[in-house]
C-alpha cells in the first residue's frame, strides 16, 4: 500500500521516485480508481488541501506470475 498525504491546507504537487515499481498502475483504494502506470520518470501528483491518497499498485497482467 503506497499512502501520499498532504498536510498543507493549500493545494500541492509533488513527484515521487517510484521507479521500482516500473510497470505496476496504482489502484486507489477507496473509489477503485485505475491512475496511469508507473514509469522510471518521477510520478507527479497533485494534491487537494489536507488531500491524501492510499494506493494499491498492481502489476500488468502480463507481468503476473512471471519470476524475476
């Protein structure tokens, strides 16, 4: 589970360093909301005032199963 909170009253970006999940597309976990894959850039965000996001990150279907 990835949790991304803001805990500004004003409205923030932000980029993560999520790289090594390369390929996997978070879920957010109350609403079921699919949000575009990972890549190896930074993962830019943009947060509501006191806005926060829990993630579920899941693998392409392709990628399921496969053993690194």
């Amino acid at each position: 589970v990835l949790c991304v909170h803001n805990f500004s009253r004003f409205a923030q970006p932000t980029e993560l360093d999520l790289s090594a999940f390369d390929g996997r597309h978070p879920v957010e976990l109350i609403g079921g909301v699919r949000f575009p894959a990972i890549g190896e850039l930074p993962y830019l965000l943009t947060m509501a005032g006191h806005g926060f996001y829990w993630f579920r990150l899941t693998e392409v279907a392709s990628r399921i199963g496969r053993r690194v």
